[in-house]
C-alpha cells in the first residue's frame, strides 16, 4: 500500500478504559488496573470501597453502549457506513477480544478512536500498546489498527464542555471557576503535552465563557508519597478558598470525558462533603459524554484521516499529530526505594 494515499478504512474501533458492572467484578477489575504498578493493596482496597459506594457499578461500559448506538445511528445517517466495534483495556469487553472478533468477521483495517483527550503515557502511548498487544493476540489475519489523533482542541470536544460549564455557573454565577484533571506521576508529565494541553483547552472553553479567571487543579493521585505528581490537588485548593473571600465554586472535570468513578466519588462526594465543611457552595459541571457534537467528531476524526475532510481545531497550535513521535509519552520512571 502506497504510505502517501489516504487510508480505507471498513471499521471503527472504539476503546475505552473499562469498568466494573457488579460488585463481584470490582476487585479483579482493580487488579487489572493495577497489574505491574507498585501499589499497595490497601490502597486497591480504599479504591474498592468508592466503587461499592455506588453498588459496584461504573458507569462507564454504560455510556460506551450509548455511545455506540449513537455512532452507528450517525453513519448510518451520514456516512461512511462502517461497522462500530468496542474494547476495553481493564474489562469486558476486553480489547484483544474485540480484534479477534474484527478479525473473525473480515475486518481489514479500523480507525480506532480512543476515549482520551490528552497525551500522556496512560492516556496515549499505553492505549498503542494494548491496541499492538491486541493484535498479536489475534494473530494471522489480525486488522491493521490506525489510532485517530488527540481532539483537545477540536470543537467537538471544547465546544459542549464549555456548554456544561454555562449550564453550572447560570446556577452559581459568582462563582470561582476551578477545572480539573487526573493527576499523574511528574516524570510522566515530562515526556508528554498533558499538562500543556489540559491547559489549553481550560483556556480555549474559558474563553466561549468570557472568563478570564480559572483555575486548574488535579485529583485522584494513587501514587507512593515519595513520587512527585502534579498538582494542587483539587482538596488543598478548595481549602484555601474561603480565606480568598470566595463562598461559591464551580469545578469542572475537564480530564474526563464521562462520569468515571472519579469524577462521582472524588468530585460528588468527596469535594462536595469537603465543600460543605468549609461552607463553600458547590456545583459540578457535567462531562461531555455523549453529546451530539462529541459524536459528529468522532466521524470527522475518521474521516481526516481518509482525507475527506480538513481538520478542525479551535486556538493557535494546530491539530495533534496522527502518531506520537519515538520518544513522546514514555513510560513514568519509578520511584527510588
């Protein structure tokens, strides 16, 4: 195939991160989580208790079914009709047995749309990996797999987060305005744009908004007290709120694209509980999800990349790259004992 002419693709492959469905299936999907990651498994089993806080069930797998549904429904309206397929780095359905599915019915090329704004290695190169592993999993036969490229600044994305955030602060109008994103190791930040991005992005929904003050923090750090992550984290922030003067706090989950459990344990219930005590008034954005525009953008990403359609991106910087360069998103050095 010439490496110059635009790509045929006769799938699209969505792939998610995962999450449980019953309490039976939290602690073995946590230990897939954390499968080669030095954490301690009281610490698994803190992170156990959020999700049997909510029955054992993430709802996640949920919206990825939605999202699905409504894909299809997309192409089927506006083209191209390819198939829809799903798979999961840490649960049913596990990614390798999606490929081997794609591959079952004949599938010989998929854009495979990854549900991750922002480079890093877990948000990026990590899902390279499954997506490589997958494949060799499936073995002769196993379709070639193009990840579609990062849509941090594409409208599809800024544009209904910046709705979700018109929509809490009409409820709280003077209100501070605090984003926030899945803290990581700073060694990973290092070899990445995550934090470049996040906050551009935080800049880019701010200014549909007209809002020239914000702020973003980070939450839900798993990693060792001896291992620098990037902060502040969310809690120590909303702390030093009252001795600013403010009463009333929007936070926006601009890292995540759905409700995954840390954005309804951590911001729902932790910041919230932790809101009251300081008597702060609270409201949380609600995350993209399955918006309208989220979904056409996943058809326009596939797409660009067949050269159908020129890229979109909102800011300065340009669209991201279709493949992270050799030394982009490296793996967290670990910590020192």
């Amino acid at each position: 195939m010439n490496p110059l002419s635009p790509p045929k693709y006769d799938a699209i492959l969505l792939v998610a991160f995962g999450g449980p469905e019953r309490p039976a299936d939290v602690i073995p999907f946590l230990e897939n989580v954390l499968r080669g990651r030095n954490v301690p498994r009281d610490r698994m089993m803190e992170v156990a208790e959020h999700y049997y806080h909510f029955g054992g069930v993430s709802p996640i797998n949920q919206q990825m079914r939605e999202l699905v549904a409504l894909l299809e429904a997309e192409l089927r309206e506006r083209g191209p009709r390819l198939p829809v397929y799903w798979g999961n780095r840490n649960w049913a359905p596990m990614l390798g047995d999606t490929v081997r599915k794609m591959r079952d019915d004949g599938v010989r090329r998929a854009a495979a749309f990854v549900m991750s704004a922002y480079s890093s290695y877990s948000g990026c190169r990590q899902y390279l990996e499954d997506i490589a592993r997958a494949r060799e999993t499936a073995g002769v036969g196993a379709p070639e797999i193009d990840k579609l490229r990062l849509f941090f600044n594409h409208p599809g994305f800024i544009e209904p987060v910046a709705d979700r955030v018109r929509a809490a602060l009409a409820k709280l109008p003077n209100a501070s305005l605090v984003y926030t994103a899945h803290s990581v190791p700073v060694s990973m930040a290092a070899t990445s744009q995550y934090e470049a991005q996040l906050k551009e992005a935080c800049r880019l929904v701010s200014e549909k908004l007209e809002r020239r003050d914000w702020r973003l923090v980070y939450q839900s750090r798993s990693g060792p007290p001896s291992q620098p992550w990037l902060g502040p984290d969310i809690g120590e922030y909303l702390r030093g709120l009252p001795a600013s003067g403010a009463r009333e706090v929007v936070v926006a989950p601009i890292g995540f694209i759905s409700d995954h459990m840390e954005v309804l344990y951590d911001l729902d219930t932790e910041a919230s509980a932790l809101c009251r005590e300081l008597g702060l008034h609270f409201v949380r954005a609600a995350t993209v999800g399955n918006d309208p525009a989220f979904v056409s953008m996943i058809r326009e990403l596939v797409l660009e990349r067949m050269r159908e359609l020129p890229p979109r991106w909102l800011g300065n910087g340009g669209p991201s790259r279709d493949a992270c360069e050799p030394d982009c998103c490296a793996p967290p050095r670990r910590p020192i004992r």
